[in-house]
C-alpha cells in the first residue's frame, strides 16, 4: 500500500473552508489525514512543498481532445492537462468519434486507461450525431459512465425538441449541459456582431442569440424540472436574464464561463487573428466586465479552460473558415490566479470554481481534499512568472490568444489518486 | 498583468507612404491614399494616349485570382497590368484548383513557385486577402479585389479620385451612401478612405435591415431617410442592392425598395446644384437608381470605370516598388 506525504505546503480546500499551513498524508490512493502525521502512518515518499500552494486537482466541465488518433489526442491532451493541475476532465460530446452510443463511450474510456493517467469523464451526446434529431439511450450512456449530456456546440433545432431531451434526461437523472445558443440568430457566425466584426465584414451573430437561448433553457429547466448547466456564457444581457430567471433559487441551474472570455475582447480579431476564432466569441469589453462582476458576484459557478485544440491545418484559412478552438488547459490556473488578484478576489473564491464547484455540477467525488477523498492534487507555484511560448506547451495545438504573454503561476506537479503523474522539469 | 496579446496584423506599413499590399484601406496611412491618388493622376493621361502603355512593370507578371465572378473588377485590373507592361494571367474560380480542393494556403505557394510578382484576389470570405499576405513570402504583393463584405480598396480609391477630379477634393464635401450598407465591403472601404481624406459629413441611408448594427468604428451618420440623407450633398453614392436581401426577409420587394431608396432626379434636386452621382456598378435601373438618373450628366458612373484603371495602375505599381529584392529560391 503506497504512501505519500506532502509537507509544509499551503493547503487550500475551497469545499472545507481551508486555507494554511498544513501537511498532508495519503494511502491507497486516497486522503488519509491533514496535519501531524496519524499513529502508524509511515511515508514512503515526502514531499517538501515549502512556499506551494497545495490545491485540490482541478475540475474541468469542457474538455476537448481535438483531432488525430484517439490514443495520440489522449496522450498529448492529458499531458496538457495534468501540466495545467486538471486531474478530471469532463469530455465534450463532440469528440471526432461523437460520444453518442454507449459503445463509443466503453471505447473513449478503455483508450483512456491505457494512454491517460488524468480521469476522464465523458458527457454523452443528448441527440444521435448531435444532429438534434433524435434523442439518444440516455439510461445506456449513463450506465457506460457519462456523468452528462449536451449536445456540445450544435444548438437544439426548436423549443420542442429541448423540452423533450430536457424530460427526458431528468427521468433518468441526468445533468445537461448546454451552450446557449439560438440556432438562427447564429447561424454561420465566426464573430461576436459588434464595432469589430463590423468592420472587419464578418459573419457575426449578436449577444442576444445567447442571452434569448439563455431564457429558453432556462424556462425549459423550470418547466421539465432537469438539472442543466449553461456552459461558456460570453454575454453580459445572458447574466442578467439569469439573474432575473433564477432569483427564486428554485431550479437546479448552474452556469460556467471559459477563463479566455474574462481576459479577451472582440479587439482582439483585428488582422483577422484565427486565434481569436472562439465559440462563444469574445465580445465587447462591457461583456468581459459584466462576467468578471458575475465571478465576484457568484452568478457564475465554474470557470473552465474550454480545451479545444485544432490541428494546424484546420487554423490555416481565412478567419471564417477556421475552426474554433484555443488550447488551454496549460494556462487555466495561471490565468485565474492573476484574475483573483486584479479582481481583489480571496484566491479560495475563485479556486473552489474550478475545483468543489465544477465536480458537484457534474456529480464527481473528486474536487476537494477531505478525509477519503480522492487524493487528486497539484502543487502551485504562484511566485513563478512564465511566458507562454510553443516549447513550454503539452498540447499538441500551439494555437492560444495568450501565445507570448507572461503569466504568473505554474503547476509544479500534479497527482492522480496519490501517484505523481506530472512533474515541471525545475519544479519537484 | 497580462500583456495584452498582440494581433497578427498582416505587416504593419504604419508611417510610410508606400505599402507592398493593398489588403484594406484601413491599413494604410493618409499619407499612402494621398500618395497613391496622385500618382493615378498621372496614369489618367497615359490611359488617354493613343498608345496606351509605359514600360514600368515589363518583366512583371499578375495572377488574376477571381473566386467570385467579376468582370469590371477583372478586366479593368487586366487593363491596368497591361498598361504598365506587365504580363497578366486571369484565373477565374472554375479554373482554379480550388475546384479540386486545394487550399487556398497551397494555392499560394504553388504561384510564388511560379515566380508570380503580384496577386489580384477576390474571395467570398472576408479576412481572405489578408490571409494570403499573411502567408505571403517577401517577393510578392497581394492586391485585395474584394473580400468578403470586408474591403474592397481599389473601388474606394477609384471613388475618391472621381470625386476629387470634379470636387478637387473630398475635404469639407458632405457624402451619402445610399443602399445595402450592411453587407457591401464597397461602403467599408469607401467611409475609411472618405475619413481619411477629411470628408466633412458622411451619411448613410439604408433601411435597418441594411444598415450595420454598430457604427463605432466609422465617423457617420445612420439614416432612413432618403431625402433627408441627400439634402445640400455634394456626393451621393448608390450602391446595388443584391436580389438574395429579398429571400433573406431582410426587403419585401425591389418596389418598395426603390420608392424609399431608389435615386431620382427628384433628390438629386435636393442635393447641392453641382452634386455628383456615383455606383460602384453593376447598377440595378430602377432599382437603387432611377435609369434616366444614371445617364444623367451629373451621373459619373462610366467616368468611375475610366478612373479605375488608373487607380489600379498607380496601386500596382506602388506594390511592386515596395517589394522587398529578396533573391528567390
């Protein structure tokens, strides 16, 4: 039976309202004590984590594999991802096999044990190819280990057709998740309808396309009783109809934001950079506020990286013809722990929406440092300043808005259930 | 802090007045547009010529890239190529290998292969010129014919050079442009280079449907109303409305259109006495504009098509010049 222990780092357990000094010892893969060390454990390893930050592993809700060979994206990915402190990953529906039969699940998770030492937790297709059609085996998917449904970036074609995906995932207990997005307002849109996107003469579909789906879906939720979390919210109006919709807390409806959209405006598609092609897009800066008050205010619930790494070729076209996509994982953590800073935000705020949040939205144990728990974690520097450059980058995408920008924080290493699955070269 | 990330503009030619591609209007410095006008001047009078050709860019040749059907556009860029002595091949989309799927990316560098100097394009996709520069190695230009409803420089040089040929100059004129604002890269193009070149008031009238949502970016005036956008203009510029805006719900018929927004020689009364009409062509008779106002005098619009092969004659040959002399190969 390995043990592990980690000392004189600082603890932060966002889910147990824990922030200091402490040790922490695991066994068997799980967490077995916080503080002095218990009668008859011994460490076989000890871990010095003096001036890190000890974090529980990462929660994200948007995860994308990208293209190549199944056992390649996973390898490259889950690299990226376990170099970011993500030790689960809910993967998008829209994978380049669609995660819409429980046979495709049973193979994404047999290729994943063998080639991935981050979990992965598959959200199933809501309609067969994501077509919007018919509806998928819900109770199958969910009997193969999808902790979800979504019908990834392919709006529902009509109000019907959500209603009856929406009651029927409820029957079986089933969280949605889904990208708001009304199917004709956005019909061909590469860009956010604003100064920019005018001018550059993009095909742009407006703030009202989410925040109109945004009542939709949220109407549907009261109406059919499902649980549903709205994914990659972009628009300050979809935060106040949210608001305003679920002031009574009576519905089980969560929301999340990519951590890019807090940080990047339509500015950024001047010269037609492919990469800023991003779904949602990057809208104006009274947008990127409005989701910084809706962070600081507790509107959102999660953060995610919005993992989505696209071979080259396909980002070696005109702006319009690029496929949407960043890769993200690497820079998630960095990026937040700067954002809790501008915001004057407790570090803890922000950290339990990547962490305690995320895993109860998707119903993961993991997420959290109690006793026998999980023993997920990773170890912060947030002295540490980097420069996101291709070389410092797992992902196999080098395709970032962020590509040259010095960041503050790094992830020294990272572990899944008590075994140390990534290590930064002159961290531990 | 985060360094703001910086966008992969297409080579800054900031502060020059010269520039090795004509991608958008938006591009360039004032001193680039003034530049090139003036040099279209002097090409007017060898346009004019009995023998209509000078040796400047002998030993050049052009691709003619036309992805969208074209035929002012091409053939006054052919003509323009021909007058400075260059050699010119036109390809249209059926001829391309895009047919066959090849990648605009590898298209590219097959014609840098070829040795090709300059490279004429025009795409259905905006941001497409752009991309070809962006790609581009330093011995060709890339000359934007259209791209999108993004830009389409060369028609708003054109159009500020017939303007200054009867106005002297677009300073302190006020301008409207009439019609499918929205979706016209002609407008875009056209209200960059009106600014630039100091225009006093620039309208535009268009039903909203037309009109774009936002104007940040642009110093003009949204309208609705014909009459009122005309009054005391000094320029009034149709554009032509596509059949497609009627199948797209966004008019409910050329009819109507026209009776709001088509131009008459009734508005063109309540426009200044010497105002000047322009289309950047093909027009639409009674659609965008009355037919007995397009052959009106004050109509200029196959003076447009004349001034176009100059412009395109002082564009290339500005592109050319600027070309960095890297040794190919």
């Amino acid at each position: 039976m390995s043990t592990l222990s980690i000392v004189s780092g600082h603890l932060i357990d966002p889910e147990h309202g824990f922030d200091g000094l402490a040790d922490i010892h695991i066994q068997a893969g799980r967490i077995h004590a916080i503080g002095p060390v218990p009668w008859g454990f011994e460490a076989e390893r000890c871990i010095d984590a003096s001036g890190l930050l000890v974090l529980p592993g990462l929660v994200d809700l948007s995860f994308h594999l990208g293209g190549g060979t199944l056992a390649q994206a996973l390898d490259t990915e889950g690299q990226a991802a376990l170099a970011g402190g993500i030790t689960s990953a809910c993967l998008r529906p829209d994978q380049a096999t669609i995660l819409d039969r429980p046979e495709a699940v049973d193979q994404l998770l047999a290729e994943a044990r063998r080639h991935s030492a981050m979990r992965i937790h598959p959200i199933g297709a809501l309609t067969l190819e994501l077509a919007g059609e018919r509806l998928t085996e819900a109770a199958a998917l969910r009997a193969a280990g999808c902790c979800a449904l979504s019908q990834g970036r392919h709006p529902l074609p009509d109000c019907a057709r959500l209603r009856a995906a929406l009651e029927y995932a409820a029957s079986f207990d089933l969280p949605v998740f889904l990208h708001p997005k009304e199917a004709t307002l956005s019909h061909n849109a590469v860009a956010h309808e604003g100064a920019m996107a005018i001018r550059l003469g993009l095909p742009c579909s407006p703030a009202a396309a989410e925040s109109i789906a945004v009542i939709q879906i949220v109407e549907l939720a009261r109406l059919t009783g499902a649980s549903v979390h709205l994914s990659a919210l972009s628009a300050a109006r979809s935060l106040a109809v949210l608001g305003f919709l679920t002031a009574d807390h009576t519905l089980s409806v969560t929301a999340d934001c990519a951590i890019h959209q807090l940080y990047l405006t339509q500015d950024g598609l001047m010269g037609f950079a492919v990469d800023h092609r991003l779904d949602p897009p990057a809208r104006a800066a009274a947008d990127r506020d409005s989701l910084r008050e809706g962070i600081a205010h507790g509107l959102l619930d999660a953060l995610c990286a919005d993992h989505c790494p696209i071979a080259e070729q396909f980002k070696q076209t005109p702006f319009a013809q690029a496929a949407p996509g960043i890769t993200a994982a690497e820079l998630l953590l960095s990026l937040t722990w700067m954002l809790a800073g501008q915001l004057e935000l407790p570090f803890g705020q922000l950290l339990a929406m990547l962490t305690s949040h995320p895993a109860r939205i998707a119903r993961l144990e993991q997420g959290h440092l109690g006793i026998g728990a999980p023993a997920d974690l990773c170890l912060f520097d947030p002295s540490t300043t980097w420069t996101v450059r291709p070389e410092e980058l797992h992902s196999k995408s080098h395709c970032t808005p962020f590509l040259g920008s010095t960041v503050q924080g790094k992830v020294m290493a990272t572990f899944v259930a008590g075994r140390q699955v990534y290590s930064y070269p002159q961290g531990c | 802090m985060i360094h703001s990330p910086e966008p992969n503009t297409p080579e800054p030619d900031s502060g020059k007045q010269t520039a090795r591609h004509c991608l958008a209007i938006a591009d360039w410095q004032p001193a680039t547009v003034r530049a090139v006008l003036e040099q279209a001047r002097s090409f007017l009078e060898v346009v004019g010529r009995p023998v209509k050709k000078i040796p400047l860019l002998r030993g050049k040749t052009m691709m003619n890239l036309f992805f969208e059907p074209s035929t002012r556009t091409r053939v006054t860029f052919e003509l323009a190529a021909k007058r400075l002595s260059a050699d010119v091949i036109s390809l249209s989309a059926q001829e391309t290998s895009a047919q066959k799927g090849e990648s605009l990316l590898d298209t590219l560098h097959n014609l840098e292969a070829m040795g090709i100097d300059v490279i004429i394009v025009r795409h259905r996709l905006s941001g497409a010129a752009a991309f070809l520069a962006q790609h581009a190695g330093p011995n060709i230009s890339i000359v934007n014919a259209g791209d999108g409803s993004h830009a389409h420089p060369t028609q708003a040089l054109l159009d500020c050079f017939t303007i200054m040929q009867h106005k002297r100059q677009v300073a302190g004129l006020v301008v409207a442009i009439v019609g499918d604002i929205r979706h016209s890269r002609v407008a875009r193009s056209l209200m960059r280079a009106l600014d630039m070149l100091e225009v006093a008031e620039l309208r535009l009238c268009a039903p909203k449907t037309l009109m774009p949502t936002e104007l940040g970016a642009y110093r003009a005036h949204p309208m609705h109303d014909l009459a009122e956008a005309v009054s005391g203009c000094d320029v009034v510029i149709a554009l032509r409305l596509q059949k497609e805006r009627m199948t797209q719900a966004l008019l409910p018929s050329e009819q109507e259109y026209f009776r709001y927004y088509g131009l008459t020689r009734a508005h063109l009364a309540l426009a200044r006495p010497d105002a000047i009409v322009m289309h950047p062509g093909p027009i639409n008779r009674g659609v965008e504009i009355a037919g007995d106002l397009a052959d009106d005098p004050q109509a200029v619009i196959l003076q447009q098509v004349t001034n176009g092969i100059a412009v395109r004659m002082a564009v290339l040959a500005m592109c050319v010049a600027a070309q960095k002399k890297v040794p190919s190969g």
